[in-house]
C-alpha cells in the first residue's frame, strides 16, 4: 500500500503538470528543443516536475514489488538516465536562454518541489483534461500494468494468505480493460 501510494502521488504530480501547461517532452527530431522557457504552472514550483512524477512512480513500484533487485540496480539506473537527461537539457536551456534561464534556476529548484502557493496556481489555470489523456495515457498504462503484474506475483508466491488460480480472472479483466481504456486514448 504505501509503494502504491508513493505511485499514485507520482501519477497525480504528472497529471495536474501535463493539464496545466503541456511542454514537448522528448525533444524533436531526437534532439533537446524549446521554442520557449516553461515556466508556468507546476514549472513555478519545481522545474522537472514530470521527472519528479517519474521517480515517485518507480520508487513507488520498487516498495510495492519488494525487490531487492529492482530497488538496488533498476531504481539508480534509472535515476542515472534522468540526471543525465535533465543536465543535457538544462545545458541547452542555458545556451538557449541564457539569463532568463539562470533567473529560473535562482527562483525554482531542480528537484524539490516548493509547495508554497500551489494551490493558488492550480486555481488560476485552466486545467486540460483531453490533453492529460493524450499525452499521458502511454505512461499510465505502463505502469498500471506493471502494479497489476506486482499484485499478481504477490498473490502467486503467497499461496498461504491468497488463492492465486481463484483470482486468476480477475488479474486479466484489469489487464483487459487497461488494455481497452490504452487502445481507447490512443
């Protein structure tokens, strides 16, 4: 429960980033772009909040898969890849915007979220649902799988506390209809 939870609140950060001011992830054409410095929206409390969103989720699954291979191998090299990420980006930011970048950095941390008036940016912007489903379906179906696959490898190697067979249909209807809600927003 608490490996979910960590998860969801991941989930949620991602959501209320991506309905609030949507950025063009992954670059274009392969290469680090912006054609402006985002800075609205959950952006003016954190300045990677979709990465943050990231990490919540993997940490989250970690917990809630009790692996210790997953905690101590798929977990930091996944944070290395971010970090990585996040400093090519940052350097392109900076070449391109210069001081109008480094006054952002001054104001807003790379990791650390300042909860500090949250609620009254939420408040004042208008939030976009058919956007989230757009762009945020693929990574929700992702890892909402991976926590359906979690639950059923628990009930499969704790035969003592859960019938896994007697719960067999059950684990494919919630794959079935993540799958249908996926092929739906696609």
């Amino acid at each position: 429960l608490i490996g979910f939870s960590i998860t969801l609140v991941g989930q949620v950060v991602r959501v209320v980033t991506i309905g609030l001011v949507y950025i063009i992830r992954g670059g274009k054409d392969r290469r680090v772009y912006a054609d402006n410095l985002v800075t609205a929206g959950i952006f003016s409390h954190c300045r990677n909040p979709l990465y943050v969103g990231n990490i919540l989720i993997l940490v989250g699954l970690g917990i809630a898969s009790n692996s210790i291979i997953f905690n101590c191998l798929a977990t930091p090299l996944f944070l290395f890849f971010w970090q990585s990420i996040v400093l090519a980006e940052e350097n392109f930011l900076r070449n391109k915007f210069n001081q109008e970048f480094e006054n952002y950095c001054s104001r807003v941390n790379r990791w650390i979220p300042n909860v500090n008036g949250i609620g009254k940016t939420i408040g004042s912007m208008e939030f976009k649902w058919k956007r989230v489903i757009i762009r945020e379906y693929n990574a929700t179906f992702i890892w909402m799988t991976g926590a359906v696959l979690i639950v059923m490898k628990h009930f499969y190697f704790h035969t003592e506390q859960f019938n896994f067979k007697e719960n067999l249909s059950v684990f494919i209807t919630l794959l079935a209809i993540l799958l249908g809600l996926y092929l739906f927003a696609r």
